[in-house]
C-alpha cells in the first residue's frame, strides 16, 4: 500500500500522498498530552486556535510537500512507469480495505461528546480487530490481484503490503484524539518524519536496484514512524475506559455514513485504477498513478491544512447556526482562493512541467494531470462541504452523495477508457466537479448560505484564474514552448511563468476582491513577526 493511501483524514478522503502536517502544543496553546476526558478549547479562544494551527499546519507542509516532491522526482527518473504501475496493481486491494480498518469510528470519536474514555476504548478494540481480520483477508485474496493483473509480482506485493492495514488500524485512536484536541503535535512532528523516511527509505533502495520492493520497504518504514510516533506523542493507552456493545453501537450509528463514503471512493479510486490496469496495461497505469500524484499535491495539501481543524471546529460551532454558517463561509473562500488558480496553473503548464521534471517518458503522466484539473478545482468545495455536514451531525446526509460518486465514478471511467487515458482524466474531473456541486448542494440544507454569499465568494478567483490561465497558457503555446528546453533552463523557464501566473491572478484578485488580498498580506505580516518578532518591531537593520 502506497504512502499515498495510508491515511485518510475524516474530512474528505484524501487522494494520493496524504502526507499532512501539525504543531507542537506549545505554539498552540492546548494540551500537551490530550486524553480522552480532556477538554476542547472554549469557544472564545477557538479562532485563536483555528488561525495558530493553520498557520503551523501550513509552515510544516511546506517541508513535506518539499520532501514529497522530491521524493516523486527521484523515483521517476529511478523507477519505469511499468514498475510503478505493477506497485499501484498491488496496492488497489490494501488500499480498498484500508477505510474497513477504520469503519468510520475515529470520526466519531472526534464528534464524541460524552463518556470519552469508554467510547477511546471501544474504537481501539474494535478497529484493531478489523485491522487483523483486514490483514489476513488482503494476504488470502494477494493471488487473486495477480490473477487479475495477470503479473505474479502484483500478487506478491499485494500479500507483503497487507500488514499495513493492520498498523494503520493501531493509529486510530491517539490520531483522533490528537484532533480532537486541536493538538498539532503529529502535523509537526510525525508527517514530516513520515515523509522524510519514506523518502530516504525508498530512493536509495530504488538507486541499488531494489526496483517495486523499494516503494513497500519504505512505506514499511514510513509506517512503523508514524505508529511508533503517534502513540508516544498522544500519550493514550488502552485501559482507561471501558469498551461496550452499546457505545460501539452509538458511534456506529454516526460513523456509518461516513464508512460508506469512505468505502464508495475506495471502490471508486480502486475500481478505476484497476480498469486502467486491466484494460490499458501496467505502464499506463503507472502513468496514471504518477499523473494523479503530481496533481493532487497541491491542492491536497492546502485542503488538509484546514480539514485537520475544520471537522472539530464545525462539531464545535454545531450547536450556533450563525457562528458555524460564518465559520463554513470564511473556510470556503480561503480554500477556494488557494485551489482554484493552481488547477488553471496546471491546464496552461502542467504538461510540459512534468515532461521537464520527470522526463519525457512521462508525458503521458502529464496530459493526464491537464486532464483531471477540474478534480483539483473543485476539492476545496467538496471537502468544506462534507466538513459542515459531518460537523453538524447530519452525516447520513453524505449517502447521496456516495451513491452518485460511486455510479459516475466507474461509469465515466469505463467509457472513456477505450479512448485512452486523457479521457480518464476528463471522466474523473467530470465526475468530482458533479460531487462537488451536489456536496454545496446538502451544505446549502444544513447551514442556509444563499446563492448571493456563493458567487462573492467563488467569482473573483475564478476570474483572476481564468486571466492567467488564458495569458500564461497561449504565451506557453504560441511563443515559448517550454518543454522544448530541458535542464536548468527549462526549470527556470518554467518557474518564470508560474511566476507571471501568479502575479496576474493577485493582480485580477486585488481588483475584484481587495479585501481578500488584504487579509492575505495580513496573514504574512502577522506569521513573519511571530517568526521573527524582533525584526517586526525594530524594522530592519541598518548600518
């Protein structure tokens, strides 16, 4: 199972590398070590809270998406999208069952309200069961993925891979707590080492020749790190509580929603790479995985920046109608601001980006990543929206959702299929675009937002994107054609226009919504003083 389908976070099932980040609670301001019993931050203080964990969350990702990054270049140009393709088709069944280990229960117990203790125990008892019978069941079925696959070696890493399951299963209960508690402790300190490992771990195995074992050793050691460290900072062990029937039945009753969702984009996500893999072959899987990969990078990282904090904040506003409205309005805009210009940076560049950075047998990987932008585009809205809707305690509401995922995200793909992988693309971004209206949909039930408060919202990045998508995109086109250079020069090429994408969107921004650029500029001169107070105050030195 890839590193990139390890952890989800309960907010919107994250695609490839969950890779997420936190903060110590000294720069927070909660508890060291959260319990089950521990208290969540008073109201007053909760923005306070919200901004100090986004803002670490965020100076922390940027090392691991750093680390990932080059981690992805590195075993591009080490590994054959054939080798990474024959990973991707023995992971599609650990990566299926992966949300079984979890059932759904540690969103639950971050929702929890009462008997904490008990309800801690019951959650690790049960899901650690489920991670062993997850486990065994992914080793008896490994010749059925090499059956399918028609590959042996598929069949191989899908038995070696199973007993991820079981150590993803034992991360449940100190992760969630951890949470709940607005302690970032794992974002600072576990995400960064997992990734860092995983990294190491992998690129040099792949460098003497380990070929597809290297990606499972390393998820291997990036997964022992996470265990061994979400468990010494969460400071929770079992036996405080005492599990029962009856509360494993009430969180039950609030995970199974979420269960279903999770296990309907699993079936989704699984069921498409394995068509890709059963129809187009192993390298256009590969293709497929990288193309995704790179892709949600991103847009990922900025969506699991705020879902991290999101879920417990909206569970903890549930009860004001008013506060929580504002909170889901204010969320959207930042997440919208963030992710719609990197989907149109990716349609005017995303191309010939890949073909510089990973070489030109991956072009492939990159037409695909143009391809599947609208998933991208449309992350943020969704993953808001499921946010407000779990935290409001209306989770069955997201079984519509899942039942739509489900039909259009295997239909699409399989009739685009016989037209090749750029189509798969297209029927994936489709597809999430279709999700992400219905999810605003059921948030627009749940919380009364109006049409009005939307589109100030949504227009002015939409507009700022589309102007650099059209400048940067025809200039690439008609003029420069960057993936005609190579090396240096093509990097550096490239990052001159990403550049100019950037200062037309905050130009387009600036007019349209100041106020938004404003509390931008805001956020980075407040995050440059805390990180450099003498300076903010004295102003700069001169001699």
């Amino acid at each position: 199972m890839d590193s990139e389908q390890v952890r989800r976070e309960p907010a919107e099932p994250a695609t490839e590398p969950a890779m997420v980040t936190g903060g110590g609670a000294s720069a927070v301001g909660v508890p060291a070590a959260p319990t089950a019993t521990s208290e969540r931050p008073p109201v007053g203080p909760l923005g306070r809270t919200l901004r100090r964990g986004a803002t670490i969350s965020a100076f922390t990702l940027v090392l691991v998406q750093v680390t990932s990054l080059v981690t992805t270049l590195a075993l591009a140009r080490l590994l054959s999208p054939e080798e990474i393709g024959i990973y991707a088709a023995g992971t599609v069944l650990t990566g299926f069952l992966v949300m079984f280990a979890e059932g759904g229960l540690r969103g639950a117990l971050i929702q929890r309200q009462t008997e904490l203790e008990d309800s801690a125990d019951t959650v690790f008892w049960a899901t650690a069961a489920t991670g062993v019978l997850m486990s065994l069941g992914a080793l008896a079925a490994s010749p059925l993925v090499a059956w399918f696959f028609s590959s042996p070696l598929a069949g191989e890493i899908a038995a070696v891979t199973s007993g991820m399951l079981l150590m993803q299963a034992l991360t449940n209960v100190p992760d969630g707590l951890l949470q709940r508690q607005f302690n970032f402790k794992r974002r600072m300190i576990v995400d960064p080492a997992r990734s860092i490992a995983f990294g190491a771990m992998a690129v040099l195995l792949a460098y003497l020749g380990f070929g597809v074992w290297s990606l499972a050793i390393g998820n291997y050691f990036s997964m022992a790190v996470w265990l061994v460290g979400t468990w010494a900072l969460g400071r929770w062990r079992p036996g405080k509580g005492r599990p029962s029937y009856r509360l494993w039945r009430e969180l039950a009753r609030f995970a199974y929603p979420l269960l279903i969702q999770s296990v309907v984009w699993q079936v989704r996500d699984a069921g498409q790479a394995a068509l890709v893999g059963r129809f187009l072959g192993a390298a256009s899987l590969g293709q497929f995985r990288y193309g995704r990969r790179v892709g949600l990078l991103p847009t990922q990282a900025v969506v699991q920046v705020g879902s991290y904090v999101l879920f417990p904040a909206f569970s903890r506003l549930a009860d004001d109608p008013l506060r929580l409205k504002q909170a889901f309005l204010r969320s959207l805009r930042w997440l919208w601001i963030a992710t719609a210009p990197v989907a149109a940076l990716i349609i005017a560049v995303g191309e010939p980006a890949v073909v510089i950075l990973l070489g030109e047998r991956w072009r492939e990987a990159g037409m695909f990543l143009v391809a599947m932008a609208g998933y991208g585009a449309t992350i943020g809205l969704k993953a808001t929206a499921n946010e407000v809707i779990k935290g409001s305690g209306r989770s069955r509401l997201l079984n519509r959702v899942s039942v739509v995922q489900l039909v259009l995200g295997l239909g699409l793909v399989f009739v685009a299929l016989p037209f090749g992988l750029f189509a798969v693309g297209l029927a994936i971004s489709a597809t999430e675009m279709t999700l992400a209206v219905m999810a605003m949909v059921l948030a627009r039930s749940v919380i009364g937002y109006s049409g009005r408060e939307l589109m100030r919202l949504l227009v002015p990045p939409l507009v700022g994107s589309a102007s650099g998508l059209a400048i940067i995109g025809l200039l690439d086109r008609l003029v420069i054609d960057v993936d005609d250079f190579s090396g240096v020069l093509g990097v550096t090429i490239l990052g001159g226009e990403v550049f100019a994408f950037l200062a037309i969107y905050f130009a387009v921004l600036r007019l349209l919504d100041p106020i938004a650029v404003l509390g931008l500029l805001g956020v980075s001169r407040t995050y440059v003083a805390r990180v450099l107070p003498g300076r903010a105050r004295r102003g700069p030195v001169t001699r």
